[in-house]
C-alpha cells in the first residue's frame, strides 16, 4: 500500500512549495548551512560538507540513496544532539548516518521532514526563500 503525504493537503507557508518543487523533501546547501549553523553542542563544533564527505568514506557509508545535503545534516545533527556521550567517535557518527540512510521503515525525505517539524515545535518559522 502506498501512503501519500499529509501535509499535501494543508496550506504551505510562503516559499515553501517553490522550495520542494525545487529539492524535493530534501535540503539544499543553503538550508542545510543554516540548521547546522543553529545547532549547538558540547564542542560548539560543526562539520563541513568536506570533513563529512571524508569522513563517511573513510568508514565506507554509502550515499547514493540520499539526495541533496541530507547525510552532510543528519552528521551533524548526530554529533550536535549524541556526542560524546552516546556516540564518542566518528565511527559510530558515521554508522549512525548509515543506519538513518538505510532505515527500514524511513522514507523519502525523513531528515528534512524531521527538521521541518522542530522548527514548527520551537515556533521558529522557515523563510524558504532564502534557502533556494
């Protein structure tokens, strides 16, 4: 069976469906600079695009089946919310990523869709144009 979105349904904020038609429930490198940037944690430390790439190919995480920014946010948002307590080394970040990437019972757009509704819990609104 196949399950439609239901959001689709609802009225989008401004920019929002320019945003999708442009990158899908996926982000784009402005989006996903700016959610990292937001992030806070014990180190005050966030990854760049480079240093995540590296890294997951140092630890063989494929990710041909993300789509725009996606593992280079889930990296970082893994280390922002898990390190160092509960994931203590790049390896275990970057199997973390894996595991979302691969999840079973994921589905298209999962990072985004999880961040969109953060952003709705802690009433802080997304200008989605400046994201394009």
């Amino acid at each position: 069976m196949t399950h439609q979105r239901l959001d689709l349904y609802e009225e989008m904020p401004a920019g929002m469906r320019e945003y999708l038609s442009n990158y899908g429930w996926h982000f784009s490198k402005k989006l996903c600079d700016y959610a990292v940037s937001c992030m806070k944690n014990k180190n005050d430390r966030h990854f760049t695009e480079e240093e995540v790439k590296e890294i997951l190919k140092k630890y063989s995480v494929d990710t041909s089946k993300t789509k725009g920014y996606d593992a280079i946010y889930l990296f970082n948002m893994y280390y922002s919310d898990f390190y160092p307590d509960a994931l203590d080394d790049e390896s275990k970040l970057a199997k973390a990523v894996k595991c979302s990437i691969n999840d079973e019972d994921g589905y298209e757009g999962m990072p985004l869709t999880r961040y969109y509704a953060d952003t709705i819990g802690k009433g802080e609104p997304l200008l989605w144009e400046k994201f394009m």
